[in-house]
C-alpha cells in the first residue's frame, strides 16, 4: 500500500506576498511548518527562494531545507490561518 501526500492547497496571495518580501531582504525569519510526517518543526533562517514545480509551491531556507508552502503555519508574527 502506497501513501501519496496530500494535494496542494494553494496558499493565500497576501502571505505568498510576506514570504516573498522576507525573501528580497534576506531577513533573519522565524519559519513555522508541518513537517511530512504532521510534526510541528521551527527554524531560524533566511529565506533563499520561493518557487513552483508541477503546481505546488515551496520555499528554500538557508539551512537547506524545502518547505512545501501548504504547511506552513508561521512566519514571524504572520499566521497563514490570519489571511
């Protein structure tokens, strides 16, 4: 039995807006996600990239890290479930 990850879920355009600023600055930010197996993970680190490939979108962290944008539940102070 093969388990698939849930589809996509396109993110708000106002959030996708404040990923997208932090990224240009290269701000020191604060990145809250759902990691694939449901935990909750925290990172400080800059954003390097926000991109899509076959319609989903994701952010790449400093650190390494790939962040698919639909599990993500935080950045700063900024709540995805606010927008």
């Amino acid at each position: 039995m093969s388990s698939q990850p849930p589809s996509y879920s396109p993110i708000n355009c106002e959030f996708h807006d404040v990923l997208e600023t932090r990224a240009t600055t290269r701000a020191l930010t604060s990145v809250v996600f759902r990691n694939e197996a449901g935990e909750v993970e925290r990172r400080s680190a800059v954003i390097s990239d926000v991109f899509a490939r076959n319609g989903e979108e994701f952010l790449v962290l400093d650190s390494g890290d790939t962040v698919r944008l639909d599990r993500l539940l935080q950045i700063d102070d900024e709540k995805l479930a606010d927008y």
